[in-house]
C-alpha cells in the first residue's frame, strides 16, 4: 500500500515505524530536524516541507496513495491537508488527528463531511475512552477497544429470580441496545440463538451502550451492587471533558482537581453535577483533606508526566482503591509498565499508543481483526469491514442471510456507533463487530467482502 503520513512528531513517527516495514510510506515534515532523523532511522521516503500545499502533496505522490494520515500536532495543518488529499487523491483514505472536540460535535457543523474527512481521531477521547472501559465495568471481558469504547462487553451470571431465567432469547423483550452474545454453563459453551434458553448459574455474555448495560444488568441478578462509584480526576483538560461525558451516569460521583482558576469556572458551567476543586494536587494536604484515599478511582491526566506518576503514587498511598494513569511521553511508557505494580498504578494509557492503534486498524487490508477470543473452542469477538459493492452493501440487517451462530453486536459508520436494529442499513466502509464461532469466519467474510 501508498501511504502519506503528514508529521514525524510523536504520534506520526511511531506510524511511520511500523508501517514503513511492509508498505510504501512518504513522510511530509516541516521541520529539517525531524525530516532528517525520519530519512536517516526509517525506511520511508521523506519530504520536507509543508503538507497544506498542494504541491508539496503532489510531489509526495498522493494522486496514487491509498492512505493519507495527517498527524500534526496542529489541528487545522491536518484538517486542509487531508481536505486537499481527498480531492487530489483517486482513492485516498483520509486519517485526520484531531484535538479540539469542536471538530466531533456534530450538533453544530459537520466538519468532518465538510472536509471530506473519512476518519477523524482524538488522542484526548481515545485516551478516556481506555479509562472509561476500566471504570464504568472493572470485571469487564477484557477487548481492545471495542468499537471506540461507546459499546462495551460485559459477563454476568443469571441469578435464580431472574426474569429471564428459564426463557429463551426469542421469548425475550430486552432493550435494543443489548446484545446476548454467548452462553456459558459448565460444558455448554455456544455463541447465543433465538432457540438459547437461560439457566439459572448460566455466565452470560452481554454487549451494549455502556449505562443500558448497567441499567438492565438487573433483568440477569436483582441482587447486583449498584453503589455509586466515586471517581477524582486530577487535571481538567481535554481528557477529563471527554471523559466526564463518558460517565455522565448519576451512579459515577465525580470531583475534578484543578490548579487553574479560569478552567475551573469553565468546568464548573459546564458540568454542573461535578464538583470542581481548585488546588494542585501535587500537594499532599489537598489530597488529604478531600479523602481522595476513600476515593474508588483516582485518574492522573494532565498534560505532566512527573505531575501524573507523583500524585498517582500519593493517592495509592493513602488507600485509592484504583490509580489510572495518563502517561504522554512515549520514552516513559516501557518503565512505568515495568514499574506500575510497585507505583500502586492499575492502568496506563498513552495517547499516542491509543491513536496509533486505531489508525492500524484503519490501513489493516486483513479482511478481519480479531478483538478476544471468549473460549478455547468456542466464539471470537471481530471487527469486519463492509467491501462496497459486497452482497451486505445497502441492505438492511434483517435481508442478510447471516449464519446461526452469528451476532453483529456494533455498527461503526464514520463517527456514529450503534447496537444496529434489523432495519439498519449496512454500507460499504461500515465496519461491524460481530461475535461469532470460529468456523463461520470465512462465512461471515464471504457476505461483508468482495
């Protein structure tokens, strides 16, 4: 594949690594600095100078190029250079990294459309989608990035008053925002059928929006703790907004720590059921003095490294049942993984791993990537991708003559996710995250593919 990466900074170096091992890969960079360290580490074409000229695009041979990943650190570079990628490029994929959440709001203009963006990326959301996996379902299966963390798979075990022991799926009016995916009682291991029938002691695999999941979780054990979880953030930009929304649930008891005054009015207008603290938590009597030890989560996400590792470490010394971590600096990734037990820290995240991951499975020509395997034997969770003109493209769900042990538990269509509903219409470029058993694979591919 012809792939263009704009920038060799952090995020736009990593890429060009890994994906200059097996691809055609053009570097556009600014700066002589980086374009030269680019040239002489990697085997990538390299071009200095700036990807907002159409020129500079030509020279790099977008007329051909399959992707166009633009991964400046300044959103606009991005948003131009991948506008004038997709009208010069014959077949290009636009990958565009993104930092305002301005440019994600749909509710006022769609940006992206206007563009011609095919993917736009916010390393801030992805960040807090990682944490908002860890905290809205701890014993969650674990799932790379299910569906960028706005459906979430969760395990619970019928309990023997439950209304729907004894039922099957058909019989079954579960909101439609869940899934059933698998079944699993001593021997009995199978991705989930109309004809499934739930038992009492039956650990039931469940997909979902995150807060229907958590409302209904009663439907399978009335007896589930629905104590509120009390959540510190420490900083209160990019990352904590976007992860903020993400536990917009009333269950979630959420304080912010911020030294600037002027963004704590802002964060205090604009969540008004969070409270917001003024004060450094780098200070060992702030934290005391709001109990952040009686706290169930304490998540670190300033723009600080050596701020986030220090009051990590603090909030696990006095008794935070769980310390997540936001590390930004890619050099300091492989020692706090190594290290993170002994610091009392339960989760890293970096945001440059998170984009980076996300933009692989955008360019992966793999006609499916395998997310979890949820047995030995039995089902795999996979993200595929709708080929346009494939026998599924512009039909809706219920035309598709899927196999029995099939469910498509998310439909990923440009920004939007949605548990899809049987007059759902697939597309071609939709990407759906099916849970199914291993020998209907090439079934599955044979319908979504060319």
């Amino acid at each position: 594949m012809k792939i263009i990466i704009i920038g060799a900074g952090e995020v736009g170096h990593y890429l060009s690594e890994i994906l200059s091992e097996a691809n055609d890969v053009t570097v556009i960079e600014q700066a002589p600095e980086l374009a030269e360290e680019i040239d002489e580490e990697l085997d990538a074409r390299v071009i200095c100078g700036n990807g907002i000229y159409a020129g500079t695009l030509l020279q790099a041979g977008v007329k051909e190029c399959d992707f166009f990943l633009a991964m400046t650190s300044d959103d606009r570079t991005n948003l131009i250079s991948s506008s004038l990628a997709k009208v010069l490029g014959k077949r290009t994929t636009t990958i565009t990294r993104i930092h305002d959440r301005t440019y994600n709001d749909l509710s006022g203009f769609d940006y992206q459309g206007h563009f011609g963006i095919d993917h736009l990326l916010n390393p801030e959301a992805l960040s807090a989608a990682e944490f908002a996996k860890s905290i809205r379902n701890p014993s969650r299966v674990a799932v790379e990035n299910l569906a960028r963390g706005q459906v979430e798979v969760q395990q619970i075990r019928v309990h023997r008053k439950a209304k729907v022991t004894g039922k099957t799926l058909a019989d079954l009016r579960i909101d439609r925002q869940i899934r059933i995916g698998y079944v699993q009682s001593g021997n009995r291991k199978e991705v989930a059928h109309a004809d499934t029938v739930l038992e009492e002691g039956d650990l039931v695999t469940l997909f979902g929006e995150p807060q229907v999941l958590f409302e209904k979780r009663a439907l399978f054990n009335p007896e589930v703790d629905a104590n509120p979880v009390r959540v510190v953030l420490y900083g209160g930009g990019e990352t904590s907004i976007a992860l903020v929304r993400l536990l917009s649930h009333p269950r979630f008891k959420i304080r912010i720590l911020e030294k600037n005054a002027e963004q704590c009015r802002m964060l205090a207008e604009m969540f008004p059921r969070v409270t917001v603290i003024h004060g450094d938590a780098k200070t060992l009597r702030l934290m005391e003095e709001e109990q952040i030890g009686a706290a169930d989560y304490f998540v670190a996400c300033t723009k600080d490294d050596e701020a986030n590792i220090m009051t990590c470490l603090q909030a696990s010394k006095l008794g935070t049942k769980h310390c997540l971590l936001l590390i930004n600096r890619p050099d300091y990734i492989d020692v706090i993984e190594e290290t993170k037990e002994a610091l009392g820290v339960e989760m890293v995240v970096s945001p440059r791993l998170a984009t980076a991951n996300e933009v692989m499975r955008y360019t992966s020509r793999a006609p499916y990537v395998q997310m979890a395997s949820l047995s030995n034997n039995g089902g795999s969770i996979i993200e595929i991708r709708v080929a346009p003109g494939s026998r599924a493209d512009g039909k809706t769900f219920k035309e598709i003559d899927w196999p029995k042990h099939c469910i498509v538990v998310a439909l990923l269509h440009d920004s939007k996710v949605i548990v899809p509903g049987a007059d759902d219409v697939i597309r071609g470029h939709d990407r759906l995250v099916v849970l199914i058993e291993n020998d209907q694979i090439p079934d599955v591919i044979n319908v979504l593919g060319n």
